[in-house]
C-alpha cells in the first residue's frame, strides 16, 4: 500500500479534484443523470471538503490511496450513499488527468507572473547603470566593451523567449480530457463542452484514449522548465564570477550570501549558487519523465503516477528560485570604479583599429594580422596600444601613423556599435522601449 499509494505527493491537487467534482456534477444536473437536490447536496458536502483541506482539517488516509479517492470518501461520510454518486459517468484516469490539467494551468500562470518580474528588474537595472561599461567576454576572455545595460538585457530576451514557450505549454495543457472515462468514453449522454466551459477549457480531447495517456503538455513544461533554469543558471554563474575577488563588479547584499564556518572573512553567494545547482534537479525531472513515457503501450500504466513528484518539484523549485533571484539582483550593488578600470584596456578596441584599416582599404584578414603583430609587440615590450609613437605605428601600417587615440576609447568604441542590436547607448534605448513595450502587452493580455 505505501508504495502504490500517491496519497503523500498528489494530495496537492485536493482543490483542482475539488473544482473539477463540482463542473463534473453540474452537468450530470443538466444532463438530468442526478436531480437538483442531489446536486444541492452533493456541491454542499464538496464546498465543505474543500473548507477541511484549505483550514488543514481534512482527515487524510493512506487506507484510500490517492486525493481522489479521499476526497469521495469524505463527500460519502458526509452525505452517505449519494457521496457515491460523485463518480458517475467517469473515471479516475479521466479525473486524474483532469486534475492535472487544471494544476499546470494555473501553475503556469503564477509563474509567468515570476517571470514578468523578473524582466522588470531587468529592465530597472540596466536604466539604473545605463551608462557603465563592463568588458564584453567571449571564451571567458576579453573581447569589447559594453553598455553593462546591454549585458543585463541579454537575460530579458531569454527569460522573453522563456515566456513564449510558456504561452505554448499552456495551450498544450488547455484540453479537458473529463468524459474520457477509463479508456473508451462513456455510456452517458454527459455534455463535455459544458464542463470545459465551466472550467475555463479551450479545447476537448477529441480521443478518449489520447485524453488518459496523454502526458506531452507535462514534458512539454518540463522542457520549458530546463530551458528556463539553464537561463537562470548562467545568470547565477556571472553573479557568482562577478562578486569574486578576481573580479570585483558587484556586491551582493549580505541577505543573499552566507559565511564560512572557519575563515570569517568569507562571503559566499549561496542563493546564486542554489540556483545554479538546482538546474540539475530540474533537467533530471525532464529526463525522468521522458523515459517514463518511452515505452508505454496505450492507455493508462500505473507508471504514469510517476508524473507529478517531478512536475511538482520542478513548479516548487521555478517559484522559488525566481522571485528570490529579483529581489537579490534588486539589492546588488554595482563596483563603478572597478569597472572603469576593467574597460580602460586598449586591446578591449583592437578590432575598432581593425576596421580602421579596413576602411582605408584593406581587407579584414590583413587588418586583423597587422593588429595582432602590434598588439603582440605592446605584450612583449610591456606597452600599452596607446602608448605607441606614431612612427612605432607606421612600421605595422603607413595608415596607422595618423591619430588614433580615438579608436581607443572605449566609450567610443560603444558608441560606434549603433545597428539595431547592438551596444551604443542610442540602441540600447531603442532595445529598452521595446522590452518595455512587451511587457506591458503581456500584462493586457496574461497568459492565464
């Protein structure tokens, strides 16, 4: 019995079986399966059920295997034998799959709520240090300079992208299986759009046998999950390499780091860790849930019970994780001075003197070798590109003799990247005022 039972991990969905009973018994009413009066009663005992698990007075028992059947249960203790007649014209694949239906539509709603702030903090940031420069990585080396705005911004589009595939999974998971029965549908003449309507469905499941052994939307979400949680981890992995001492960005406030049971100077950025680590336990519930599904025959397998622990671990760790992350990223503190010094590296502009050449008439390949035997000479010699004679520069390139101390300005160097996309202060407002605008188009029109 305990370990078939479901009873410790699905009585979550004690209120989703609630409000799909009670969908479920009105249009037994309207198909004239149960009278008004029994309807009356049966709406009263489940309104009080659903009062028991919402003040934790509900008497759970393992003895019943599931919330489900818990819940007929009770209804049947309060009522008697019309309790019973609760399951009319159903069955608890179809209940099952209903619940879960409605759990991971309102869950993807409360989550894109999370991620819709965390966008804004996105948005707050990178107005707050519209004007700080950061170096631009690539293979975790220098590479240019760039509005510390346009970093922060990169994660907006992720987490918009995010968003999208949400709104997809969503429609995935907006079919009412209810009526399905256990695997061929049912003899009663029940009305299965009345229910959907009742229940905010868009679709029906036009299958019965598809409706109980469908378990894509599930993957599907847990796919967004993983994606989702690999932008979050990347994210925490920048904070983590930006707080240290080699690096020096940013402070995180203390409410979001611990100390070191031994050396006490240390300030460890746990929460940024936690999320990054906790990606794993995400992917491993998308990688569960695909082999559980892989070699199923149609219909319903008890292995399908295996669906939700995953799924409800990963909706507890996405509800956790993103709201904890904008209020830490709210509260980081930004190392200006350091990163000044950061940018105020001249090989952070090399490909701009690249180009220079290029634009007296080279071609890029021949720019590019003549800018790395200088830039090789600077390292050898321990000088800066800047610190170069102009006759030190005509011996690289006769172009090179002229002024280009302009080149090698980093500010300038932003500024000149001014294509739609890029880092120049003028793109970057245009890319905020559309990130602005998107967000508050997702808020006329919510996901759920």
């Amino acid at each position: 019995m305990n370990f078939t039972a479901s009873l410790s991990f699905d009585r979550r969905l004690g209120l989703c079986d609630i409000r799909g009973s009670i969908a479920h018994v009105e249009m037994l009413a309207a198909r004239q399966i149960i009278t008004t009066a029994e309807l009356t009663r049966l709406i009263g005992g489940l309104e009080e059920v659903r009062t028991e698990i919402i003040e934790n007075r509900f008497p759970y028992d393992i003895r019943y295997e599931d919330i489900h059947m818990n819940i007929e249960k009770r209804l049947t203790d309060k009522l008697g034998p019309l309790g019973g007649k609760l399951h009319t014209a159903r069955s608890r694949n179809d209940q099952v799959a209903l619940d879960m239906h409605l759990y991971v539509k309102e869950e993807i709603g409360n989550i894109d709520s999370h991620l819709h702030q965390l966008q804004e903090t996105m948005i707050a940031l990178a107005e707050e240090y519209s004007d700080v420069l950061i170096p631009g990585y690539t293979h975790l080396q220098r590479a240019q300079p760039v509005l510390l705005a346009h970093h922060l911004l990169t994660y907006f589009w992720m987490l918009q992208r995010d968003r999208d595939r949400l709104a997809g999974s969503l429609q995935r998971a907006d079919l009412m299986p209810l009526g399905a029965g256990a695997i061929a549908g049912t003899g009663f003449a029940v009305d299965r759009e009345l229910v959907a309507n009742k229940l905010g469905f868009g679709q029906l499941y036009e299958n019965s046998i598809d409706a109980v052994s469908d378990r894509d939307y599930i993957i599907e979400f847990l796919s967004f999950a993983a994606i989702l949680m690999m932008h979050l981890s990347r994210l925490g992995e920048e904070l983590v390499l930006w707080s240290s001492t080699e690096f020096g960005f940013i402070e995180i406030d203390d409410a979001y780091t611990t100390g070191s049971s031994m050396m006490p100077q240390k300030k460890n950025p746990d929460v940024a860790e936690l999320i990054r680590g906790k990606t794993g336990r995400v992917y491993g519930s998308l990688f569960s849930m695909l082999t559980i599904m892989k070699g199923l025959p149609l219909a319903y397998n008890k292995d399908m019970q295996e669906d939700k622990e995953g799924l409800f671990d990963t909706i507890d760790t996405l509800k956790a994780s993103l709201p904890l992350l904008a209020q830490m990223l709210q509260k980081i503190s930004v190392n200006r001075s350091r990163l000044a010094d950061a940018v105020d590296d001249d090989n952070l502009c090399a490909t701009d003197l690249a180009d220079y050449l290029v634009r007296h008439g080279s071609t890029f390949r021949d720019s590019h070798h003549i800018i790395g035997k200088m830039i090789a000479y600077c390292l050898r010699e321990g000088l800066r590109l800047r610190e170069l004679d102009s006759d030190c520069r005509r011996r690289f390139h006769p172009d090179l003799a002229a002024d280009v101390s302009t080149l090698l300005d980093p500010g300038k160097v932003v500024a000149a990247r001014s294509s739609r996309g890029g880092t120049a202060p003028a793109a970057v407002k245009e890319q905020l005022k559309l990130a602005k605008q998107l967000l508050a188009n997702k808020k006329r029109n919510p996901l759920y």
